[in-house]
C-alpha cells in the first residue's frame, strides 16, 4: 500500500483496501492489491496517466531484492528486466515521435515565417508600386524630388541592399549645408552614393557633374546615378570618360518602376549594371531588355 501511495495513487482508491487490512489482514494478498489497483487506474483513463507513469518508473528503478523471498528472488529481477525493456523501448519510440514533431513544427514554423517575410515583401513592393504610380501625377518638384528618394529607398532595403537615407553636410561656421546626398548603398561591399533627378529633359553633363565631384572626393566610393528622363550622349560620354577615377553606374526611374512591377530582383539588377560599366565601359548598360 505504501509502494501505491509513494507514486501518488489517491486515497480514495485505497480506502476500501485499507478497510479490508485493518478488519482482517488474511482476507486478501499482495496480488489481489496490485490486480485491483491496477485495474482501478486503468479505468480511470487519462486522469489517472500520471499515477500509472509513477508506478512504472517505480518499478523500472527498483534495484533492492535482498527483501525478496530467496526462491521469487530471480524471478523478480527477470519480470523487473522484463518491465525495462518495455519501458526503454516504449520510451525510445516516445523520443523519435517527439523528435519527429518538433522537427515537424520547426518545418512548419521556418515555413510559417517564410510566408509572413513573403507577405509583408509584397506588401510593401505594393506600397512602393502605388507610390511610384502618384509621383507622375504631382506637380511640385521639391516634394516630388523627396518622394522619389523615400521610395526608392524603401524599394533597395525590401531587396536587402543596406542604405543610408539622404543627408546633408555642412562646412564651416557660417558656410550652411555644402554638399546634400540623396542616399548611400552598399553593393557586394562597394559603397555607392546615389544621386536621383526628375528633370523635364534628359540629363547632360552639367546635371551629372556634381556628383562626379561627390563621388571623386571620396577615396574608394562609386556614384548611381538614377534620372528619370533619361541621359544626353555628352552626359554618358562624360561619365565614361570618368571611369579612369571611378565607376559611375546610370539607371532611369522606368527601369526601377519595370523592376517594381516585375518583381524582378534588385540585385542582379545592378550587379549587370556594375558589370557593365566596369568590364564594357558602358555606364548606361541596358539590362532590362524591355526597356
């Protein structure tokens, strides 16, 4: 009775046992306790897992036989062996479900947030997208101009180019602001400053050539040029003469809305475009074939 309620069999099984002890110890043996307690905790089901769990670990534990009847003794030990082998199976069967599940959820979760980083991708492109669309529509250059740079630079970070968002630089007390940047990214570990213009015409030297200076006076740094009207010869021609000192890469905003609305992938996008320019000394290397 002490070895049931050592692994937490209620008392409430245990009453009438204790009665039938108490009034007469010989009315009943060790084997009709264990069948009936057994049998109790059978039928009670699932509220009852806990106890019967408690009773095999008893049992699978037990390595005292010394109290054992001399001729039970082996037979004791065999039908314990016996238990722990069962247990040991059951409980390596147990392990492999279990690690088969949780190596199930891990898929279903990896899966799960796939999904969501697929979701809220799409969402944004459709924000970007939407955005794009309305900038053709507005008439005032000066907010236009900062649109187009928070556009573009939430399209570059949904494609996982790191970027720094435009900035200013100022001189001396008294000079202001000398030099504005509309943004910085990282290209396969070159740093590229960007400069984005909206211009009624296609872009000549004379627009281009202040961030050639930018560009040259930063030691190691590479421009992306991105015009939405397009570029003059003379323009392309400058920056190829500039390739001596450093890359200049030149995009059109229709090749990002093309981009935008294909999906396509930013990347490789400039990656050809970088290729180009450095390898065929084209800065205005067309990639999308469309456009």
């Amino acid at each position: 009775m002490l070895f049931f309620r050592g692994a937490g069999v209620r008392q409430s099984m245990l009453l009438d046992l204790h009665q039938r002890l108490a009034e007469d110890a010989s009315s009943i043996n060790k084997f009709d306790m264990v069948r009936t307690l057994l049998a109790r905790l059978n039928e009670a089901g699932d509220a009852a897992l806990g106890e019967r769990r408690a009773l095999l670990q008893r049992v699978h534990d037990f390595e005292e036989f010394s109290t054992c009847w001399e001729n039970d003794r082996l037979e004791a030990q065999g039908l314990v062996g016996q238990i722990r082998q069962v247990v040991n199976v059951k409980d390596s069967f147990t392990r492999m479900r279990q690690e088969r599940e949780e190596e199930t959820r891990k898929h279903r979760e990896a899966t799960r947030r796939e999904a969501e980083v697929l979701r809220q991708r799409q969402e944004t492109l459709d924000g970007i997208r939407r955005d794009l669309t309305q900038l053709f529509s507005m008439e005032n250059a000066h907010e236009r101009g900062i649109l187009l740079e928070d556009i573009l630079n939430r399209f570059f970070q949904t494609e996982g180019i790191l970027v720094s968002e435009s900035f200013t630089r100022a001189g001396e007390p008294g000079q202001g602001v000398i030099e504005q940047i509309d943004g910085v990214v990282e290209i396969e570990g070159e740093i590229y400053l960007v400069e984005m213009k909206w211009l009624k015409d296609r872009a000549g030297p004379g627009d281009i050539a202040q961030h050639l200076v930018r560009v040259f006076g930063r030691n190691s740094s590479r421009g992306v040029f991105i015009s939405y009207s397009g570029y003059t010869d003379a323009a392309i021609t400058t920056c190829k003469e500039a390739l001596a000192s450093a890359v200049i890469v030149l995009c059109t905003l229709e090749e990002f809305v093309l981009l935008v609305e294909s999906e396509g992938g930013l990347k490789e996008f400039l990656r050809e475009k970088v290729r180009g320019t450095i390898i065929d000394k084209e800065p205005f290397t067309r990639v999308l074939k469309h456009t």
